[in-house]
C-alpha cells in the first residue's frame, strides 16, 4: 500500500489528538487494510504503561461505584437496625 500518513499524524491519532479531516484520512487508510500503519497503531496500546493506566483507571472506577453504593445503603441499614416504634 501507498501514500501512508505521516507518523506524526498516526501518532496524534492513537494518543486522542488527531481530528477532523486528518482523523477520517488516516482512519480510512488503516480500515483498507495497510498492515504497516496498522502495526504502528497498534504499538500504542499493547505497552505495559498503557495496561497500567488502563488498569488504574479501572480501579478509580470501581471505587467510585463502590463508594455510591455504599452511600446509597447505609440509610437503610441505619432503619432496619431502628427498633419499630409502632406497628
């Protein structure tokens, strides 16, 4: 395959920094099938500091959603453990 895209524009496309008509350029190029620019892509997200972040950003996820639901049940573990007044 000819007429690859410049590096730099791969680079900004797998870092989130890359728009527009560039973007679609470049996207329609790896989607043809060029296995070189794919490659060159793909580098970008099977390195370990991106697992890492992946991984953190999960966490920080989970926390947060543990954090709600914790949130949203203690008000009702506080009244089932209120003694019934009245029946």
């Amino acid at each position: 395959m000819t007429n690859h895209p410049k590096a730099e524009h791969i680079n900004a496309l797998a870092t989130g920094r890359l728009g527009g008509a560039e973007a679609r350029t470049v996207v329609a190029h790896l989607i043809h099938g060029c296995a070189d620019c794919g490659a060159a892509v793909a580098q970008y997200f099977e390195s370990h500091e991106s697992e890492s972040a992946y991984d953190e950003a999960c966490d920080h996820a989970f926390a947060a959603v543990a954090t709600v639901l914790n949130f949203r049940r203690a008000p009702l573990l506080q009244r089932a453990a209120r003694p019934q007044l009245w029946s």
